[in-house]
C-alpha cells in the first residue's frame, strides 16, 4: 500500500536515470543512513563500533569488489585477500615515504596500487575462464603475500613483517577515537557504493554483463573482451585496496602479511554467494552475516549446552552449525540474501491483495 510506484511520472531521462528512481527507495536509503551517521555513534558502543559495525562495512566494499569482478563482469577470483594487503601496505608506504601525504590521498594511491596488480593478474582471464582462471588468480593470492614477506621494504624492514598505521588525520582533525573512525570508514563506503551503483548501470557496466552473459555474442556487437574484463579486474582491485587500507588504519591498526590469507579471500566470496551474486545490496547483506553469524553463535552456543561439552568441542560445533546454516540458506535461496530482499518488495507492491 505504501511501496507504489504509480502517479510517480519521469518528465525527462535525468529523472527516468536516477539510482534509486523511486521516492520511497530514495527516502528509505536517505533513513538508514541518517540513522548509521547520527543515530548509532550516540547508542553503540565501543565493541559495537570496533569489533561489528566498522568490520562489516569493510567487508562490505571488498565484497563490492569481488560482487564487480564475478557478480557483473562474470570472472571468478580467489584474490581478494591479496589485492587487499596491496591496498594495505600501499597506502602505509606512501604516507611513510612521503613526508605530508593526506590519508584520503594514501588511500586512493593505495586501491590504485592494488588496481595496476590486479589488472597483471586479469591478464589470464583474456585466455582462460571459470575454474582454470579461479586457480590463476589464487597465484596472486601465494605471490602477494609471499613477496611483502621476502622483501622487507614494504614493511620499512620490521623483523615480523608487521606494520603499524600512522595517525588518521584530515585537514586538521585526527581520527583517533572508535566513533570518529567509524564515520570515516561509513562515509567512504557510502560514496564508494553509490559510484558502483551507478557504475554499473552505465555503459561500462553493461559491457560486463554482456561479457558475463555471453562473450562471442558480446564481442560481435562491437564489444572488446579484452579492455571490458581488464577494466573489471582494475575496479574490483580498487574496492579491495581500499577495503585493505581501511582494514589497516581504521579497524585493526596492525597488521601483517599472512593476515590477507586464502581464508580471508574465501569469506569474501561467501559474503556475495549469500548476499547476492550481481547486487550492491547483497554484498552488504552477506557481509553482516558472515560477520555477524559467528558473533551470534559464540553466545547462543554456550547458553544452550551450558558445561555440557569442552570448550574445543564447543568451537567446533560452532563451525559445524556455521557451515550448515551456510549450505541450507543456499539451497533455499541459491541468489542470496538480495533475492529476498527483492521479493519483499515485489509483495509490498501487491499488498494487501494476494499474488
């Protein structure tokens, strides 16, 4: 009854274009984040901001990343993690090489860095596709990692290979509470989203989803492979170098090379299978399940069974239950977390009245 688009009439193409074309989509979007700007740093606390909120919206914009690279442009990667640690250590070494370099600037420098890596590693995907370009793309995840080991200047020659952020500071004010970083790290994934939102509805964007759908057919109607998939891998390595940056300076602090690991890579493909393969959306869902499913089960899990089993017993059982959940939500809804969120609406368009 509330949610209708009818009676709202477009009188030119800027308008028909809008992301989010309809008013109650606009409004809505505009509440939730007038609510996580305003409302949330007064009530959260400091766990809250630290260990949840600020670890989901980075792994929100990495699972943007991937969500670009296989979701749109249909090429599989198992290099997140790398192009994460990239985006890490880049942006910490230009502003430890260069004397006055901006944050902002460090950051963008350090998603370009982990752009130009990814677009060396997309170069199999002009030969290779599927699984044999998913196994090419692990080898970025082995040599990254194995080589900010080997060569101890990307972590200014520390023996453990561990690096320590610098002081977030932008004109002036410096970032150095959980609620300051926490509106950081919102506002640039705020804007980072609404540009692969609106990203992906140009003509770059439908050149990915045509390569996606069917390439020869693509290639015939004047598209080129080769630039459309490269460019895919240069944006998705972008989102994932500043995820990383993010992850250095406004959640962890310190961090080190084996930290980007193959694990971290596969979480970041879990979160766009249960949000949603091909959605903004969904990468934001899947990111606060898997962040907050083990939060969840950490708590109920020892309320439920008490002293009854050991405490390794215990974690295991919460892997157990985390798998499972994982594979029972595919089989209900193998297009994620988005797909529901999408039929909801499609039934508010129709309520009251039945389907």
């Amino acid at each position: 009854m509330f949610y209708r688009e009818a009676g709202q009439f477009k009188a030119s193409y800027e308008a028909d274009q809008q992301i989010f074309p309809i008013i109650q989509d606009r409004v809505g979007i505009a509440i939730v984040i007038a609510l996580a700007a305003l409302v949330v740093p007064m009530i959260a606390t400091e766990y809250w901001l630290n260990s949840i909120l600020v670890p989901v919206l980075i792994f929100s914009l990495a699972a943007i990343g991937l969500n670009i690279l296989t979701g749109y442009a249909g090429q599989l990667s198992l290099g997140s993690a790398a192009f994460m640690a990239v985006g890490a250590f880049g942006a910490y070494n230009f502003m430890l090489r260069m004397d006055g370099m901006p944050f902002l600037v460090a950051l963008v420098l350090g998603g370009l860095a982990a752009a130009v890596v990814g677009v060396l590693f997309g170069l199999p995907s002009l030969r290779i596709k599927g699984f044999y370009l998913a196994v090419a793309t692990l080898a970025a995840q082995f040599f990254i990692v194995w080589a900010l080991v080997k060569f101890p200047w990307f972590s200014n020659y520390s023996t453990s290979g561990v690096i320590t952020a610098q002081e977030i500071v932008i004109l002036g004010y410096t970032f150095d509470t959980p609620v300051a970083k926490y509106l950081l790290t919102l506002a640039i994934v705020i804007v980072l989203a609404l540009m692969a939102k609106n990203l992906v509805r140009t003509s770059t964007g439908r050149a990915w989803m045509a390569v996606r759908d069917m390439d020869v057919a693509a290639e015939v109607i004047g598209i080129r492979p080769m630039r459309t998939k490269l460019v895919a891998f240069a944006v998705s390595s972008f989102y994932c170098g500043v995820a990383g940056g993010l992850y250095a300076f406004t959640y962890l602090g310190t961090v080190e090379p084996e930290g980007f690991n193959l694990d971290l890579s596969f979480r970041i493909l879990f979160m766009i299978i249960i949000g949603g393969v091909g959605s903004i959306m969904g990468s934001f869902l899947g990111a606060a399940f898997i962040v907050l499913l083990p939060i969840f089960l950490d708590n109920v899990i020892p309320h439920l069974f008490g002293d009854l089993f050991s405490a390794s017993f215990a974690s295991n059982l919460q892997l157990i239950v985390f798998g499972g959940l994982i594979i029972f939500f595919l089989i209900v809804e193998p297009h994620g977390l988005a797909r529901l969120w999408q039929i909801a609406k499609e039934k508010l368009r129709l309520w009251p009245f039945p389907h």
